[in-house]
C-alpha cells in the first residue's frame, strides 16, 4: 500500500476523464481507473451536501494512482455546489431525475436546513434523466457497468439500501453508523433504484452532521479504505 505523505495532499493527483458537461458548461469529471466492472464512489448529487465532496476528496488524495482501484467523481452536481444549492442551476433535484421505474413528474421538497420546517420546492425534472448532469451519470454507469456504487449524502448518518449486501455490511461495521432500508420520507426517480433495476449493488452512505474536519478525521479512512478495495 503507497499512502500518499500528508504534506504531499494538497492536490488531487490521480488523472481525470470529462464524462459529461453541467447546464451552465462546466465539466463533469470522473477520476482513477474506467475499465468494465470498476466500482464507482460519488459525491455531492445534492450541491448543498458539500461534505462529502470535502470527505472523498480527502480520501482519494490519500490513496497513489498506483493503488485507486475505483472510479470517482468528486462532484455530481458542480453548478449546484458551486451555486450552494441542492439541485442544479436549473433547480431541479437531479436525485429525483434518475429514468428508474418510479419517476414522476412532480415538486419535491427539502428543508431550507435541519433547523427549520420551512422547505424549497424543487423539480423533478421536464422527463426522467431529462438533466445533463443525470444523463452523463446514466452513461458512466453504464460504461463502467460497475460492481458496486457507493453515493455519498448527507446529514442523516446512515446506510441507506433496500435490503443488506455485503458492501452495505462493511460500511456500517466500519463506520458505526446505522442501517435504513430507506429514508422516511418520499421518493422517486432514485439513483439508487436506477441502478438495482439494472442489476446493479447501490449503497447510499449518509455522513451524519458534524463538522467538514471531524468528517474527514472519521470518514477518511473509511473511504480511502473502499477506494483501494
């Protein structure tokens, strides 16, 4: 194992590929190997869920090129994370975009924030993967037709999927977190469900609320670990 030295961190290292390209023009980019069966972690579907950007970051910067055994892609949604918000610069909530068997047209909600019952509204989206952002996901899955992805959220603290798998199992022995066969409120048009309709393991890994350091302290390691799996 080639651990990359913490004062050689300050820089992500490993090669990038554009998958794709956001509705205001800015790249999608996936990093690490892209050979048929690598196991895809990605990060910040949700624009305001910076953390988990700031967590596999971390990570990946931690692990050598020579020893990244999955596909990453540090941000899903770049419009949205660089505008603050939870969809993309159309507004639309791309995690409700997905073309799973489910989706609908429809206003979903979210909390302005976990302190607050006040909510914005968002859309689903014109059609299923109607997005740029959800079409050029859609393509990179299934190119790589991978073994398993690991979506990173947050703040509910969990691993979130339908019924137990062994990834699912490693994740919460290693972090500690509980297990959800789903979130507690509705849904539709799933990453997730996209990808079980195609035969395809999807574990969503919920970072809990704490602060952007004590996330990479706990989380880090947990996914550099997985990186190199």
């Amino acid at each position: 194992m080639n651990e990359v030295p913490l004062a050689e961190r300050g820089r992500v290292r490993h090669r990038a590929e554009r998958f794709g390209t956001t509705r205001e023009g800015r790249p999608l980019e996936v990093f690490g190997p892209l050979t048929p069966g690598t196991p895809l972690i990605l990060a910040a579907i949700h624009g305001n869920e910076n953390e988990t950007t700031v967590a596999l970051s971390a990570a990946l910067r931690t692990v050598a090129p020579s020893d990244l055994r999955c596909a990453v892609v540090l941000a899903a949604n770049p419009d949205g994370a660089l505008l603050g918000t939870r969809g993309n610069a159309a507004g639309v909530d791309l995690n409700r975009n997905f073309p799973a068997s489910d989706w609908e047209g429809r206003t979903t909600l979210s909390r302005w924030s976990s302190e607050t019952e006040q909510v914005v509204e968002l859309s689903t989206g014109s059609a299923a993967g109607s997005e740029p952002e959800t079409a050029a996901l859609v393509g990179l899955v299934e190119r790589l037709t991978p073994r398993w992805i690991v979506s990173l959220h947050a703040p509910i603290g969990a691993i979130v999927e339908p019924a137990p798998t062994a990834l699912g199992d490693a994740l919460a022995r290693q972090t500690g977190l509980p297990r959800m066969a789903a979130v507690r409120y509705r849904t539709s048009g799933l990453l997730d469900l996209w990808a079980s309709e195609r035969g395809l393991t999807c574990v969503t890994l919920e970072l809990p609320r704490v602060s952007h350091d004590a996330i990479v302290v706990r989380f880090a390691p947990v996914l550099a670990a997985l990186l190199r799996t």
